[in-house]
C-alpha cells in the first residue's frame, strides 16, 4: 500500500510540474464556463441600425429614442435617401434600417394608421428574426402609448423586408460557418499535428540532415494541405449551390481567392502550434481549445457576435474564423467585391505574415 502511495505521489508531482497539463486540466473547464455562459444566448443587445426618417417630426423622433431606449438597438447613422440603404447593408454594420415615411405623425392621428417599413440583413437569419420581433414588440408598446384608450385605436402598419436572404433559410448562415471550419480544422489542426508527430517520433532530425533546407521541409509538408483546403472547399461549394441553392452573387474567382488566403492562414496557424509543442496529443488539445471552440463560438457562425459582452466581441477579432466568415457573407449573400472586403482580406494577410514569422523564428530558435 505505501508503494502504491508514493506512485501516486510521484503521479501528482509529475502532473504538477508539467504547466501545459495544468493548464489543460485547469484552464478548459474555465474558459468553456465562460464561452458557454456568455456566448450561448439568443439576447442581442446593441444592434447597429439605420434610420432613414423622411417625416422628421415629433412622433418619428420619439419612436427613435424608444427604439434606441431599449437597449437592443443603437443607432449607428441617418441616412438621406433609400439609395442609402443598400450601400448601408454592404458596408455589414448595419443589421436593421428603420423606414419612416413622411407625414408619419399626421397619418398617425388623422387617418388612424401609418405605415412603418423595417428593413433586416437576413444573410444571418437568426439575427434578422429576432430584431425583428425586437423592433415591432417596440413599436406596439409604442402605439398603445400614443393611442391610449381610444375607441378607434391609432395602429402603426409595420412592414418588414429580407434583405439577402428572404425566405429565411438557416443553410445560408450554416454553409459559410462549416466552411469556415473545416478548412480549419484541415488547415490547421491536421498541419499541427502532421509536423508534431516527425518530431514526436524522432523522424525530424532525419529530415533537417537532409541536403533540404528547413523552410522546405514544412513547406513540403503543408503544400499537400493547401491543395486539399482547396478542392474541399470547391466540393462545399459546388453542394451548397447544388444541394441548397446557396447563391454566390459576387466573383467566384474573388471568393476561391479568398478561400486560399484563409487556408494559408489556417495553415501558418498549424505551423505556429507545432513549433510550440512535442507530442500530437498536445497539438490536438491546442488546437481544439485556441481554434476550434472560438471558430464555432467566436466568429458569429451559430451564436450572433452582438448579443456577447464587448469584452468577447473585442477577443474575436483575433480569430481569423470571424474575418473569413464575413467575407463569405459579403460575396455569396450581398454580392460585395474587393471594395467590400478589403479590410477583412488586409486583415488575414496580416495574421498569416504575422504567424509565420512567428513559426519561423521559433522553429530556428529550437535549432540552435
């Protein structure tokens, strides 16, 4: 019994020195609360929205401030002229575009109704549908407290347009967000993994004798990789337009650009973790806790990015599943170009410079 005691000793003291364990045994239970408790809601607090107000009267300005006075939506600009609103929506701030007509506040009170447009990017139906239902539970709180008691009730006419996606259909968020995951996890993940386990099994220092230089190595290793993100995401979206009728209005050739760049961008991120680690084991777990959790979570593909406190907001922006997603969206839902998407594309060429420089000065620092 004592001998199996001070096994069990020298178990913990093995566990306890090794600070990556701890910080899987530790650390996951803490972030999953946290992911889990914050992101999972279907609340959205603080929309952007536009509000195009040709009435510009007393009644038009009032339902605004009780739009804004909920919590739920803010607002983020007025526009001018209808015109607006489509450039509005490309821009992806703007969730929502109020439309008030002119003589809102006369109509209201002489001929007892007044038409009320609102207009929802629905390229995230989830989103969409539950402003919605936000802003009308307003506007009808709103109407009862104009109106009051009246035997011939004051009623607003709220008419609701789908911008982008009008039917509602779920699969035009899912086929974004699962390509947007598995070119991570093929990216990523597998590249991690396939250099961790030369290194793993001793067969890297075969390889660095070898007349190829470093940097060719892992290029070897990973250029299979690029093509295989490529042709998968070719084959998601050949079933997505086929299957779904998922619609690609912008350029193809712009959007199977762009699926290149975030592939390259996975892969730097795979590079990144296999210079950090010695056994697959721990690339996995990294990988799964610092890429996989956050693309699901973090990125807008299943729990909207609005409804999560700003502190998780700021944090996804370090995420490249959220520029990437976005991009997506732009192209096949809205039809954006380059003009549309330059900034996410600046920002994931970015990163992908970023880590791997990173990979390269840790893997010659493990060198020397």
């Amino acid at each position: 019994m004592r001998q199996f005691l001070v096994f069990v000793r020298k178990e913990f003291y093995h566990i306890f020195r090794d600070k990556r364990t701890l910080l899987i045994l530790f650390g996951m239970p803490v972030v999953l609360i946290v992911l889990f408790g914050f992101a999972i809601t279907n609340e959205i607090h603080k929309a952007q929205i536009a509000v195009l107000d040709n009435a510009r009267d007393a009644f038009s300005s009032r339902l605004v401030s009780r739009l804004t006075a909920s919590g739920y939506f803010e607002v983020n600009r007025y526009l001018s002229s209808r015109a607006e609103v489509e450039p509005a929506f490309r821009e992806g701030d703007i969730k929502l575009v109020v439309v008030i007509p002119e003589k809102f506040g006369h109509n209201f009170h002489h001929a007892k109704k007044a038409p009320l447009q609102l207009i929802t990017d629905s390229s995230d139906p989830n989103t969409a549908t539950t402003l919605t239902n936000y802003a009308n539970a307003i506007v009808m709180q709103y109407q009862e407290e104009m109106g009051g008691k009246m035997e011939l009730p004051l009623t607003i006419q709220t008419a609701v347009r789908m911008e982008y996606n009008p039917s509602l259909k779920g699969v035009f968020l899912f086929v974004p967000g699962v390509m947007t995951l598995i070119l991570m996890l093929v990216s990523a993940m597998m590249t991690s993994i396939t250099i961790t386990r030369e290194k793993e099994l001793g067969t890297m220092e075969i390889l660095l004798v070898s007349p190829l230089r470093p940097l060719l190595i892992i290029a070897g290793k990973v250029v299979p990789y690029i093509g295989l993100s490529f042709i998968i995401s070719l084959l998601i979206l050949a079933m997505g337009a086929g299957v779904f009728a998922m619609p690609v209005k912008g350029s193809l050739v712009l959007l199977l650009l762009e699926c290149i760049l975030f592939g390259l961008t996975a892969l730097s991120l795979g590079i990144l973790i296999s210079t950090i680690t010695n056994s697959q084991q721990t690339a996995m777990m990294i990988s799964m806790m610092g890429l996989l959790l956050p693309t699901i979570l973090l990125s807008g593909f299943v729990f909207p990015l609005e409804s999560m406190p700003v502190a998780l907001q700021v944090i996804s922006n370090i995420f490249p599943a959220k520029w990437f997603i976005i991009i997506l969206k732009s192209i096949m839902l809205k039809g954006g170009g380059l003009q549309q998407v330059w900034l996410p594309t600046l920002i994931l060429s970015g990163m992908t410079l970023f880590f791997l420089a990173l990979s390269i000065r840790n893997f010659k620092s493990r060198l020397s």
